[in-house]
C-alpha cells in the first residue's frame, strides 16, 4: 500500500532566466514519510550560450521482494574457501583437499526484512553553446552520490566475512573434516563448505563524477548536399564504492573494481572514456554515413585492500614474484604480463560505414558494414573458462565478438 504525490512549478523570473521546483512525497509500509526536492535553473545569457545546472535528492524504497519472505535456490562453483586453502586460492590446508579451492555448493538469496531505503543526492551544471547557426555544444558535469544502495550479496563477500556474518555459511559440523592445525588438532567450524548464504543488503555508498560532451554540426553545402556530424562522449573523473557504512573509498576509474581494491566483491569495469562520433553526407539519391565507437582501456593491477595501499601496486594475472604484495596473484595465465605488460585490458576502437540509395520510387537499399577494420574484441584473463569449460576470453559487458559483419537492407 503505497502513497506518492508529486508537484512541480517553473518560475520565470527574468526574461533569460528561469527556475524550476518540484518535489515527491513517499509513504510506504513501515517507514516514515519520505520527501525529496528537485531546483533547477537556466540563464540564457546570449541567443548562442546558456548554462544550466540542477540539484536534486533521490528516495528508493526497498522492492517487495526484497523484504518478504521467498527468494531463490541455485548453484554456486568456482568457491574459494579462505578456511579451507591458503591464500594463493591454490593450495588446501591440511586435512582439505584441492576442491575446496574450486569448491562447487549450495547458495540461497533471499530477502531482508531489516533493509532501509536507498537515498541519494545529485548536483549538475552545464552549457550549451550555439557559436554559428549550425554548430551545437553541450557539456554536463555531474557529481551523485548513493548511500545504503540495495545490492545483492555475493559469495566472495560471505566467505570473506564469515566471522563477522557467520549466518551466511554452512558447513559441514563432522569435526574429522576440518582442517587441521600445525599441532594436528581440528580447527572448529573449518569443515567443507554446504551452502552459502547471499541476502540483499544495504551497501555503504557509491560516489560518480563526471562529464558528458555533445557536439552537433550541421553543414548544407548546395550542390554538394547536406553534411551532419555528431560526437557523444562520456568521461568518468571518478568513481567510488564503500561496500559496507564506514569502509575506505578508492577513485576505481581506470580499473576493475574488484581487483583494484581487493576489499570489494564488485565485478564491474570503469573505463575512463567511452565515446561515439558519427557522421552523414547526403546528396540526391546518394547517402554515406560513418561511425567511430570507443571504449577506453581497464586495467588489472591490484593497488589496495580496503585501508591497505600497496607500496608497490602488482599486477592480479601472470607469474608470482617475491615484490608482490600479496602472495596470491592468478597464475592461470602465467605468461599474461609477457603480453600485456601494462597488466590491461586494452582499448577497443571499431569503425563502421553504410550507404543508402533512395533512387527508385518508394524503395530505399541500404547496406552497412559494422567493424570494417575487423578489430577483436581485446583479450580478457578473466574469461578464460575454469574447470574445463571454455572461456569466451572477452568482456561481454563491454565488448563483442562480431567481427567484421555487413548487413543489407531494403524498405518500401
């Protein structure tokens, strides 16, 4: 049962300059009345340059399933188990065996009746800047800032903080299957693992800032027709995540989340640059069009583990040395930094053309081809594939194993 009522008003004060306010009411079951506002403003100083900028809060009740009884049941593989293997996610200690460093087990996710609200705050200011009749410019910088933000455990996570939420892990109570101390004598709740525990919790906070750049230019030049372009990038300046109230944060742009501080389970990439640039010439019959799409670089080097900054950041793939910080580096790939000496997924630039031919009455024929220089996806350690199963050895959530590819098209 649940109750909302929103207004808004647009207020201009001045003949170049305007505000507008507006804000939400929120009442849901069991938490008090919740109100978030919204202010923005707009000075047109010019006719070709205005600025803008806008703040905000944000309000996010729980979902319903996420605070009623019910949930999931599913298999978990891949567990390293930090009770039952030494640190390099290899070896078992004694009275275990290599399975539990590549553990498979029972895993549950389910709902938390003790979540509270997402809530957030935004700032935004901008331009747009119009120099000639056909040249567009706009730029945003934005800052937002989520707090208690609802997440869905992981496994890495509850095997971490085993001591502190011992609830999330069962094992085995058989004590001849735990693990044995250097005395021969079992060390208590070290059995193998039966079932993990992954309930939606409350993460710390997330922090982005940054900047979208639009430009648009538009070019009718007569006899030789109609020339338009358009750029779109986004540039990230930073990004933050404590996964519980209280942690330290890190700037993670650039990197893997969870690699870059080891303190988090987060699996997400933040490259720097993303950005698309694209352009049309039509004349008659003819039109000719092109693309550049591109992703920035991600890097795997391993800087902290939560208040811990390593003197010396080590890369997470390749052969152990004795400098590494940590002695339990992915030796998968022994020979990644041979390869990839800057411990990086690279960037990743593709190039696309098309053509469409209007000429006959009510038929237009286009045809495109996407990747022309047929660049690969860049190679990923992490996707490899374990236990036997093959790997795509790639980012899906960043890349794509297209290749070259045409397609051809006709409409009537």
């Amino acid at each position: 049962d649940v109750k909302s009522a929103f207004v808004e008003v647009r207020t201009p004060f001045l003949k170049n300059f305007e505000m507008d306010f507006a804000g939400r009411v929120d009442k849901y079951p069991g938490i008090k009345t919740n109100f978030v506002p919204k202010v923005g403003a707009k000075w047109t100083v010019t006719d070709s340059l205005a600025f803008r900028g806008t703040f905000a809060r944000g309000f996010r009740a729980p979902a319903l399933s996420q605070v009623t009884p019910g949930g999931a049941q599913f298999f978990l593989s891949g567990l390293y188990d930090p009770r039952r293997c030494e640190t390099d996610e290899e070896t078992p200690k004694p009275g275990a065996t290599e399975l539990d460093c590549n553990k498979s087990a029972a895993g549950t996710g389910g709902a938390n009746p003790d979540l509270v609200p997402e809530k957030a705050k935004s700032y935004s200011i901008g331009l747009l800047f119009s120099p000639t009749s056909y040249l567009d410019i706009g730029m945003d910088f934005y800052k937002i800032r989520k707090e208690g933000e609802v997440a869905l455990g992981t496994s890495f996570e509850a095997l971490k903080n085993e001591d502190r939420f011992p609830d999330n892990v069962l094992r085995d109570p058989n004590p001849a299957n735990w693990v044995r101390d250097a005395n021969g004598n079992p060390v208590p709740n070290t059995g193998p693992l039966l079932m993990v525990k992954l309930p939606w919790t409350n993460q710390g906070a997330v922090e982005v800032s940054g900047v979208d750049i639009d430009v648009a230019y538009r070019k009718n030049m007569g006899a030789w027709g109609n020339l338009s372009t358009k750029l779109t990038s986004s540039y990230m300046d930073s990004y933050t995540l404590a996964q519980h109230e209280g942690d330290i944060e890190h700037n993670l742009v650039g990197f893997s989340a969870g690699l870059v501080d080891w303190n988090l389970s987060s699996g997400m990439d933040l490259p720097r640059w993303k950005t698309t640039l694209s352009t049309s010439w039509t004349r008659g019959v003819h039109a000719f069009s092109a693309n550049l799409n591109y992703t920035g670089p991600v890097s795997l080097l391993r800087k902290y583990n939560a208040d811990t900054v390593y003197a010396q950041p080590f890369c997470h793939y390749g052969t152990r040395k004795t400098t590494d910080a940590e002695q339990n580096r992915n030796t998968a790939t022994p020979l990644y930094e041979a390869y990839f000496p800057e411990c990086s997924v690279n960037s990743w630039t593709r190039i696309g053309v098309g053509y469409t031919y209007t000429g006959f009455k009510n038929l237009s024929l286009t045809l495109n081809i996407q990747n022309l220089l047929d660049t690969k996806a860049p190679y990923d350690p992490r996707y490899v594939g374990s236990g036997g199963a093959p790997g795509v050895g790639y980012n899906e959530g960043l890349h794509n194993q297209y290749g070259r590819y045409f397609s051809a098209s006709a409409k009537y």
